[in-house]
C-alpha cells in the first residue's frame, strides 16, 4: 500500500512539472489568442502571462466570459491592468451566449488546463465578463463549487433564478455599464443585490452602450480588486499607492458635489469610506458624507431613480412583447402591425435628446437591435432565409448608419432572388462604409446579383475609391 502511494505521489509530481514545463514554453507580456486544453483538444482560450511571469511564486488570475466566444477581446482590454498588477488573464474560445451546458463545459476544460500549466494563487482567482459572459462570471465559483475572490460584471445583470445567497460573503463585485447600455438597471440591480448580503461592491458607469468596458474603467476594476485583495489580507499593502487612491478618488467625490450633486455625492462619499476603510483614515469621507447628509433630499434622489427605473422597465416589457410578437407573426401586413407598435422613428427622434426619455430610447433601440441581429444570425444559420430578411430589416430601421448590416440583408435579399432590394442594399452597404471589393467580388450569397449593371458599377466604383469610414 504505501509503494502504491508513493508511485501515486511521483506521478502526480511529475504531471505537475510537464504542466510548468508547457507554460514555460508560452510567451510572456504578449496575447496568445489560442492555447489548446491538452485534455480537451476541442476547447481552448485566449491567455495573456505578464511580463515578470515566473514559477518561482504564485500569481492572481482572472478567468474571462466573452459572450461571443471571442477570447483575445477581453485579454487585450485587460493587458495593460494584468502586466501593471502582474495577473494571469485567460478567456475560453468556446463559452458564449446560449445553453449553460456548453459554457460549464468550456469553463471546466480551461480550469483544469490553467490549473495543471501554470502558477496560480487560488486565493485570488477572479471572473470576469461581458453581458451573458458576465452572468457566467456571477455564477464562476458556484458551477466550480469553490470559493473566488471577485467578480468584474460588464453590463449583465443577476442570472436567472440565481440564488445570490449562495455567494460567498467575501467576494468583491466590480460592476460597470453604459449609460445607454440596455442592461443599465440590470447592472445596479446586482449592487442593490450585493448590498443586500453585505457582499462589497463598487458601480462605475461609462459613456456607451452595450459593450466591452472602455479601457481606463477596466484598469480601475482591476485597482479595485486590489484594494480589496489589501483590506482582506490577500495581498500586501502598499500604502503609497492606497494613498494616491484615495486621493483621487476623493477628488472625484468633491467634483460630483461641485457640479451640484450633493445626493450623489454622499453616495458617492460613503462608497469612498466603504472601500478604504481599515486602510486609511476615512473620516474626511465620512464627514464629506455627513455634511451632505440631507435625508429629504436624498429621498426625492432615490425616489426618481426608482420611478426611473419603473417607468424603463415598463417600456421594456412592451417593447419586448411586440418584438416577440414581430418575430413570430404570420404575414407580411401582421408584422407591419407589430413594426408600428415598436415605434422606432418615435425612439429614434428622441435619442439625441438628454432627458430620461432620451436616455431610455437609447437603451430600446439598443436593446432591439442587439435582439434583431442575434436572432438574424441564427436564422441565417438554420438557412431560414425569410425569417433572417425581416429581422435584418429591423436592424437597419433600428440603426441605418451600420454598413454591415445592410450588407447582411443584400446577401439575404441575393440568394431569395430579391435582386433590386439586394442591389438597393448593398449600395447602402457600401455607402456606410463597407469597401472590400476583393470579399464583395468573392461573396458566393452575392452570386444572384454578380452581373447586374448596377452592381458592376459599384464595384467599379470600389476600385477606385476603396478607402472610406469603418462600419
């Protein structure tokens, strides 16, 4: 028995050193799109080592969702963050959006290809994600079942049916969104969640949509775990930069309340002293909090933002109702119906406008084009071309300046012989920017069209003129 133990424990040694001898052969301070999972040679994941990597310790990670599986994207926003803090950043080439099964799947073979290749700190894995990459992120630890040290949600919301308390109450939650991200409340659901369970949590909100966070938020999530790994005792402190931090942080406190914002800014001062407290002196936060601590003012505050939010998500569920009902009518003059009912040039006049109802078109009209171009695509795919042409026909009613999404429906309108629509498409396409001639010429969906005059002209007109804006 004990020669058998020992044979086990060699072995076990030895898979260990093959593992560090594979990571030693990956290079480092540069993105690796694709690593293959040597036990799973159909999965694979993005991966960025930092510059100083080295097995002689062990070093933080933060596992990455991509809901298009498109791993180098997050790996690249996060680089400049991992190489300053020196974190591991892996994203899988295989989760995406869609059934969880596939993504626990893909979550598993990148775990335990991570875990045997390369040097890592367990107590300090991270997730991260994007949309319903960030749900994944939420949910890491608990699929693992085993604990994680935070959590980066980019506009996503709580998963459904999660049971947040299932969370452990030492995880720290980064969440960003968009301003006109239509998972905008969504996204402050999750801190109103995590404030709930005492989980600690901070909300950054950027300019945009739904997308990937802009690059100085994702180095201020990264400083933000951080601090976080200091107040737990997971990672030494550095009291000069906590002080610079803080510093900066305050500054940005004093600004909200210089533009007016007092309610704002008391909340904006109280997550001040909630994040640093146990590591600097805090009072001036919590006197900045207590000088602006205006009850009834901070009820009307929080009052609108909660009608906001009703009045959203109303919109939402209407929109919602009449896009299903657009999705799956049974004629031409049933869909028109439901296409009146959605109401887009109404919402497209007033997203320019600063108001709240602005603010809400903008995340319908998001929120519908997201919704028509994934459908679309999975139309297209199952070659059911007549569903594909009305929803890619929603995409360019939502958002006519995309070049690509004319594109896609010249090729829909192509192969179902609609040759004037496609030909009055592909123009659009090109007018919005698309201007590969080389892929147009070679598109076999495009075939139907290949020797119209009008479409020889354009291409023409191509040769000549191939630089224009991107799409």
């Amino acid at each position: 028995m004990l020669k058998r133990k020992a044979r086990l424990v060699m072995l076990m040694f030895f898979m260990l050193l093959a593992g560090f001898s594979a990571a030693e052969d990956l290079p480092r301070g540069t993105p690796v799109d694709a690593v293959a999972c040597a036990a799973d040679a159909e999965q694979s994941y993005a991966l960025y080592l930092p510059s100083a990597y080295s097995h002689d310790r062990r070093w933080p990670i933060i596992y990455c969702f991509e809901p298009g599986a498109r791993g180098p994207i997050p790996i690249r926003l996060f680089r400049e963050a991992a190489e300053k803090f020196g974190y591991i950043l892996v994203c899988s080439n295989n989760s995406r959006n869609g059934p969880w099964e596939p993504a626990i799947r893909a979550l598993q073979a990148v775990w335990d290809d991570t875990q045997a290749r390369l040097r890592i700190d367990n107590d300090r894995v991270y997730s991260a994600g994007h949309s319903g990459g960030a749900k994944m992120a939420l949910l890491f630890g608990l699929f693992l079942n085993r604990p994680w040290a935070g959590v980066i949600s980019c506009c996503g919301g709580l998963p459904e049916g999660m049971t947040t308390e299932a969370l452990p109450k030492d995880l720290a939650v980064f969440v960003a969104t968009g301003l006109t991200d239509f998972n905008y409340w969504p996204s402050r659901n999750i801190v109103a969640a995590m404030n709930a369970l005492g989980v600690a949590n901070h909300l950054e909100v950027f300019a945009g949509g739904h997308a990937w966070m802009p690059g100085a938020v994702a180095m201020n999530a990264i400083s933000w775990l951080e601090l976080q790994a200091m107040k737990k005792g997971r990672r030494n402190k550095d009291d000069a930069w906590i002080a610079a931090r803080f510093a900066e942080r305050s500054q940005q406190a004093l600004e909200i309340e210089m533009a007016g914002e007092s309610a704002a800014a008391h909340e904006a001062y109280l997550a001040l002293a909630a994040d640093f407290r146990g590591l600097v002196d805090v009072v001036p936060a919590e006197s900045a909090a207590a000088r602006l601590d205006r009850p009834a003012e901070i009820k009307k505050y929080r009052k609108a933002l909660k009608a906001a939010e009703e009045e959203e998500t109303r919109k939402f569920a209407q929109v919602n109702g009449a896009l299903a009902a657009y999705m799956n009518a049974a004629n031409a003059p049933e869909r028109r119906r439901f296409l009146d009912i959605l109401g887009i040039p109404g919402l497209r006049k007033k997203q320019d406008d600063d108001s709240a109802a602005g603010l809400t078109a903008r995340r319908l009209l998001g929120f519908l084009f997201a919704e028509a171009i994934n459908n679309a695509l999975q139309a297209y795919a199952r070659d059911d071309l007549k569903s594909a042409r009305y929803l890619y026909e929603l995409t360019v009613l939502v958002d006519p300046g995309r070049g690509y999404s004319w594109y896609n429906l010249a090729c829909v309108y192509s192969r179902l012989g609609e040759k004037k629509d496609a030909l009055r498409a592909l123009e659009a396409a090109v007018g919005n920017g698309v201007r590969d001639r080389e892929a147009i010429g070679r598109d076999p969906d495009l075939e139907a069209i290949r020797q119209e005059p009008a479409y020889i002209r354009l291409l023409e007109t191509l040769k000549k003129n191939p630089v224009a804006k991107n799409p």
